[in-house]
C-alpha cells in the first residue's frame, strides 16, 4: 500500500493543494464493518488506521480520509479509556460519547430556482427527481425510470423485498408520506430511530449532547414518496401496512398524536391516491422521453373531480353550486406527501423575513408537498396546494389553497367554518395576490351522526370566493370513496379513537398518572379510584 501511495503521489498528474486544501480524499463507506474481527482474529479498522498514521507521518502532502456510516456502531471509532487509548485513533472526544453527526452535506442540492419550472409541469419525473439528496439525480444517466423508482424502494425498505409485517418496514414507508414519529421515552424508541436511520434512509439532524438520543426525520422528498406510494398499492399490502401500524401505536412505539391529525393524513392523502389509480390509462399515450413522463403520485388531478370522489356527487349539485363549478374548473392539486410545520403560517414578527402566501404555496406544489400546520396555528391544521391553469387567452394563472381544519369532539363544531379566512393574520393578512378562490373544509371526526354540508360565501367578491365544506363521521356515508374498503375504514377508525382517547401504556401509565396528580382534572390525576370518590 505504502509503494502504491507513493507512486500515486509522484505522477505528474497527481493535484499539488494550496492553503492546506486536500489534494485526496479516501472515502470509506459503511466504515462499522471495519471493526468486524477477521478470520486471523486482527481488526481491519487497527491496520488500516495504523498505515494511515504512517503515511501521515512520512510527508506534509494533504490527504484526507473520511469514515462513512448510517448506523450507530460507527460509535466504535470513539475515544478508550486512557488505558486503551492508541495514538492512532481518529476521535473527537477521549471517552465513550459517539462523534457528533456531520449534517452539513446538504439537502436540495439538485432543486430549482422558483418559478424555473411551469406549474403544469411540475409532475414530471426530471423535475421531482431534483429534490432530495443528490442521489436520485445523479443516477438519472444510468438507470431507467422504473429502474430508480424500484431503487428508491429497496433503499427505504432496507430490502429487495417489502414485508408490511415488519416494524420497521410499515414504519418507513408510511412516515415518509403520511409524517409518522416515534414515540419519544419508548424502551424501543432508540433502537427504532438507529435502525431507520442506518437502513431505511430516515436522515439524523442532530444528537442529544450525550449521543445517546438521535433526532431524525423523513424529509420531503418526493420521488421516495412515489415509490412508498407504489408499495402500499400492491394487492392487499395498504391494509397490511396500516394493521402493522395499528399494532405499534398498541405498543407505544408509534406518536399518533390526539386530535385525529394522523388519520385526516391518512384520508386526504388516501383519497388521492384511490382517485389517480381509478384514473390510470391503460392505452398508448403520446410517446416523450424517459424523464418527460408523469409520475402518478404527483399528476394534477382536477378539484372538482377530486372532491367529487371525496364527497360524492351531491358536492356540486344545486344552482348555488353553478357558480363555485365555474370558479374551480380549471383548478388542481398535486400532493403526494405530507410535510409538518414547526410555526405559524405567519408570525407575528416585523422583523422575520417570512415568504408572502403565494410564493409560500407555489414552492410547496413545485415539490407536490402538502402542509401539517404546527399545533399553534389558528382556525387551520392542513393546507393543500391549489393551481389555477389559464383556460384562455388573456386568462391569469394563480395559486391558492384548500384550508383544512380537524375536529376530535363529540358535538358538532360546523359553527368553526365560518371563521377559517385566508386572510387571517396567522395564514394571510397581506394577501395581494391574482383573485382566485379558495375552499375551506372543517372535519368532525367526533360527531356519530354522518352528513356533508356546502355553502358559499356570499359576500366574496366573484373571482375570490371561498367555498366551505362541513363533513362529519368517518364512513363511506360521509366519504364515498371508502365505499368497498371496509378493512382501510376500520383502522381509520380504530386509529382515530387511539388519538382521541388518552395514552395508555398499562401499570406504567397508571404510576405516571399517579405521581403527576393535579395535572388536569380528569380523574386519573387526581387519584381517584373505583368506589372511592
């Protein structure tokens, strides 16, 4: 090795650095394995870390070597105890604390500048490749389409093969769309979030100071969206994957969150599905290049046909309705994922440069994302990107939203609707862009009696109306494309009530409950018993 590294360094191709620049850089991914002992009982990792002190020591010319890994046995290049400590050694810090992760490698290296795409475009698979880590798009070159989208599958299954039974399977393929998070303070919430980080492409940002806790994401990423997406279509793989959920959030494992957030997750982003896999076209389109293609997940699909499907028929039907079907006929959606908000749409903060609503709303349907509004935000809890396609010459194109709120009581909320306006000052208070309507939609999970309302608002001007839809009750009733799909219903459902219904977790929710006395007035803190009130 040491002949090679000196011819390597001799030729007269070999880069001559300035200002300590690297003239090399060795990269050894998955570089854990190292540690294995070999079948001669010696560490990989000691002799190659002992030739990387010699030639260190033996000239002054700047090469690097840099030690890859996902998983959290990387942990073994830490520091020894002092006895133990070799002069050879790569650490950070001399004791048994992991190196702090190195996350300054990016994100959305490959994305467009706003505005460089035509929205009408955005579902093409060149542009949503773009998005994410590089990966995707630096394999466009080699790889077919179909090719790519079953490699992005394999990667975040961690496997050739996707079985909805394992954990850690359901788990990653349904967080990347739907926005799932383990359960901080699970026994298993530690080796859940370093198994997913290491095999199934969860990406750590950041560590507790003592390594121990990991904090990590899916992030949006489209084109691994498509292939979840993909997956959970494939016979009876959706209804699989979300009884392994069931299971987990059973467990504790899973944060399901306690206002049915999830569950409207679940069922918007569902309907759109079932919506564009009832729409596939089975003849011979027009013949474009690879990568010029549609991605299904991400395809425009029309709102007045996707609520249609959502709501059924009766959605549009009426006189009143004439005038919302002119308004929103040449409107469309997009989303193929879910991304969670940590504040306000708008803050109240002079000083904080935010993103006026429009440009905040065409940067999310550039990347086909919807919007999980933090738990703060007023009046709303999702957005959903809307796009208006000129229809005619001289017609103005725009963007605009459908604002939804969830509800998890058992009496109605319909009297909410009224209040939910775009130009409230926590979504839009400054909203100067092309008149173009919007849909406000309240959802009342809680109420047992299941009916849809549609109503208008009559004070809007013509061109920038707002459409209100109240729904009530989790059934085919209410959501007409859940009829034939008992089985999806029924999680729905069940998973609504976990939500809805306080955490349990047996004899260690009932000590905790304990000890925390006075902490609501409900019963369970204040240490009420069963025939002792």
């Amino acid at each position: 090795m040491m002949d090679y590294y000196w011819e390597m360094i001799n030729s007269e191709s070999f880069p001559v650095a300035e200002d300590n620049e690297p003239s090399v850089v060795i990269a050894l991914d998955e570089a854990h394995v190292l540690h294995d002992n070999s079948t001669e009982g010696f560490s990989r990792a000691d002799v190659l870390l002992r030739t990387i002190k010699e030639y260190s020591k033996a000239n002054n010319e700047a090469i690097w070597v840099v030690f890859a890994s996902t998983t959290s046995k990387v942990a073994h290049f830490a520091a020894f105890p002092q006895a133990q400590f070799s002069s050879s050694s790569r650490v950070a810090i001399q004791g048994q604390l992991r190196f702090p992760p190195f996350t300054q490698l990016g994100w959305d290296q490959n994305a467009p500048v706003l505005g460089k795409v035509q929205p009408g475009e955005v579902a093409k698979a060149g542009h949503i490749l773009q998005y994410g880590r590089p990966l995707w798009g630096s394999l466009k070159g080699g790889y077919s389409l179909a090719d790519l989208l079953q490699l992005a599958a394999e990667k975040l299954c961690g496997s050739e093969v996707f079985d909805p039974k394992n954990e850690h399977h359901a788990f990653a393929v349904l967080a990347q769309r739907f926005g799932l998070d383990i359960a901080f303070g699970h026994r298993d919430a530690v080796r859940c979030v370093e198994t997913l980080v290491a095999s199934h492409l969860c990406v750590c940002i950041n560590t507790t100071e003592d390594r121990i806790w990991s904090y990590s994401t899916y992030p949006s990423e489209p084109i691994l969206s498509c292939a979840a997406a993909s997956l959970l279509h494939v016979d009876d793989q959706l209804c699989r994957t979300l009884q392994r959920l069931e299971s987990m959030a059973d467990e504790g494992v899973v944060d399901i969150g306690q206002i049915g957030e999830l569950v409207s997750r679940f069922l918007w982003l569902l309907a759109k599905d079932f919506y564009v896999r009832s729409k596939a076209s089975v003849g011979k389109g027009q013949k474009v290049s690879e990568f010029d293609q549609t991605l299904q997940d991400c395809k425009l699909v029309p709102v007045v046909e996707f609520l249609k499907s959502v709501f059924g028929q009766e959605v549009w039907k009426g006189k009143k309705m004439e005038k919302a079907l002119m308004q929103f006929k040449n409107a469309f959606i997009n989303f193929s994922h879910c991304v969670s908000m940590d504040y306000n749409i708008r803050r109240d903060m002079e000083d904080f440069e935010q993103l006026p609503i429009e440009q905040w709303t065409l940067r999310h349907w550039e990347r086909t994302s919807a919007v999980q509004c933090c738990h703060d935000q007023p009046l709303i809890d999702k957005v959903i990107p809307m796009y208006f396609r000129p229809q005619n010459p001289g017609d103005r194109a725009g963007v605009s939203q459908i604002l939804i709120s969830d509800k998890a009581r058992s009496s109605s909320q319909k009297a909410d609707l009224k209040d939910i306006r775009r130009d409230h000052w926590s979504i839009a208070p400054d909203y100067c862009g092309p008149d173009v309507s919007y849909i406000a939609i309240l959802v009342d999970f809680g109420v047992a009696k299941s009916c849809t309302d549609v109503s208008l608002d009559s004070s809007s001007k013509d061109r920038d109306m707002c459409m209100r839809i109240y729904a009530s009750g989790l059934d085919a009733t209410t959501y007409p494309f859940l009829k034939g799909r008992d089985k999806v219903t029924d999680i729905l459902r069940d998973l609504y009530k976990r939500q809805s219904a306080p955490s349990s977790r047996g004899r260690l929710q009932n000590l905790e409950d304990q000890v925390r006395f006075g902490a609501s007035s409900e019963p369970r803190y204040m240490n009420l018993k069963k025939g002792k009130q």
